[in-house]
C-alpha cells in the first residue's frame, strides 16, 4: 500500500473507526513517542462502547479498564516478567515492546502473541495488539509476525509502530495501511558530545579508529544502544555537513549520500540482523574517517 499522506493521521484513524472500516492491520511511522501515544489511543477508541462522541470515551466500562496504569515490565525470555502485557488491565488489548533488557523483540514474544489471539475475545468484541519498538524485530520474528497478518483472527487488529517503515520487510509493510506522522521541526540545541570525536576522525589512522569502536563492546544490551546512539548522531552530523556543502555551492556530495545510506544499513543491520555493536561501530567510524581524510586531502 502507498504511504498515507502525514496530514492529520490521528484524524484518519478515527476516521476509520467512525465508517466501520477496520483495517486488520496499521504501520504508525514517525516520532517514538507520539506514535505509541496515538497507537494506545487507537487501540483503546476500538473496544470504546460509546454510543457516540469522542473516543475513547474514559467513561464506560472498557474505558475504564484499558485507562493508563503501572504495567509490569516485559522478559523477552519470560524468565523475569511476561511476554507481553495488557493496556491498562483490558483483557482484549495487547501490547508487546522490548524487555528491559532485550536488545531486540523476540519470536518468542510474537508466538505468545498469535497464541493469545487465536483464543476468543474475553469481552465479545474487537481486539487489539500494539506491537511498539517494531523495529527492534529481527528477520525471523517478523516472519512470524507476517502470518498473522496474513491470516488475521477476525474481529482483531495489530498496530505495529516504528520512527521509520523501512525498518520492516516489505512484505509486513504491504500488508498494513500506513500512518505516517509529520517529523517534530529541529530544536535548537547544544552540539552531541560524539560530533567532536567524529570530526577528528579524519586526522586518525584505521588502527586508531578500530581502537575508538573497542568501546562498544562487551554487554550486548548496553553496546548496542551506544552504538544505535552514534549511528544516529552520525547521521545527523553527516546530513548537516552534507546540506552545508550544497549551499555553499558543491555538488561533489555523492560520497557523502552513500556513507548517508550506509550508516542507515547499519542501523538495520544492528536492529533486525542483530549484527555485533563493535562490528557495526567500527563500519561506521573507519567510513566517516575515509571520508573526511578524502576530502581533507
């Protein structure tokens, strides 16, 4: 399916629910937090029993049940907490994300999933599953994921959510309508303390540079968050440097777009392949060296 245009998606969503045109399946793309706030929301408008009016409602017995509570944390290997948990204590709604110390969602988590929704409802009507940190599944969890939403349970929906749709196959994605929302407009703020270090890549020798990644290594939980950190600084910092060169009249920026593309295989790889951090650290940092010794010389 095409990409839905950014223009009000909460409005498409509840526009859907308001005709009774129910996807099986929705894809919210964009900033983390406002896309789990709007996929709970969602979630919770779709068991709402309001006659009429805003949904949810935060009036009638659903409403009730799914409103915002603590929640156990999640065990990706269910030693130490389940698998997934409930929205609010609301028997028909579902949410899995990543354990607290998972580095990934795991298939484990998604089976446990499909298992409880191939049960009947426990109220009689829809339910629903938001899977958050969709971008954390690995290849082999997503292809669980794909039969269920190849073959939904009637009556249910899955909301998975991610700041990007291209993290996912395009297989899961083309089964999901998609909501995008629009990018939060960039705040004016102090300079990442890594932009420094990737500045003086350039001056530094490959042994240098191999040494800098040796500190992603070690706990993999902690290494690979470091390193999803400075993918994304680095990609920022790269995109700046990038737009700045064009404005200043240069259009020898094709090496700068494909480290760009790069950079953003790693953090696939990182997510979905579970690559090793220090591996995918030291990819990241011997590219941005080679490009900035290039173009200093």
């Amino acid at each position: 399916m095409e990409p839905t245009a950014p223009a009000d998606p909460a409005r498409l969503l509840m526009g859907a629910l308001e005709s009774g045109r129910v996807h099986s399946a929705y894809l919210v793309s964009g900033p983390v937090e406002e896309a789990r706030a709007l996929a709970r929301r969602f979630a919770r408008s779709l068991v709402c029993s309001a006659p009429e009016g805003e949904r949810p409602c935060e009036e009638c017995l659903s409403c009730r049940r799914s409103a915002p509570r603590a929640e156990p944390a999640l065990d990706g290997s269910g030693r130490s907490g389940p698998l997934y948990r409930h929205i609010g204590d609301h028997p028909d709604l579902f949410f899995v994300e990543r354990g607290a110390d998972d580095t990934r969602v795991r298939i484990g988590q998604i089976r446990a999933l499909q298992a409880a929704l191939r049960l009947r409802s426990a109220e009689g009507g829809r339910r629903v599953a938001v899977i958050a940190d969709a971008e954390w599944l690995n290849s082999e969890a997503q292809n669980a994921l794909l039969r269920l939403l190849e073959e939904p349970p009637p009556e249910t929906t899955v909301v998975l959510v991610a700041p990007h749709a291209a993290v996912l196959l395009a297989t899961v994605r083309s089964r999901c309508q998609r909501i995008r929302l629009p990018a939060r407009p960039p705040e004016a703020t102090e300079p990442h303390p890594l932009e420094a270090r990737l500045a003086s890549l350039g001056s530094l020798g490959p042994d240098a540079v191999l040494d800098l990644a040796l500190e992603y290594r070690g706990d993999r939980a902690r290494a690979a968050a470091a390193v999803e950190e400075l993918l994304q600084v680095a990609a920022a910092w790269l995109a700046r440097r990038t737009a700045e060169a064009v404005r200043a009249g240069s259009t020898a920026v094709d090496d700068e777009l494909d480290l760009h593309r790069r950079l953003r295989e790693l953090r696939r790889a990182l997510r979905v392949r579970n690559a090793n951090p220090q591996m995918v650290a030291e990819r990241a940092l011997l590219g941005l060296r080679d490009l900035l010794a290039t173009r200093a010389a």
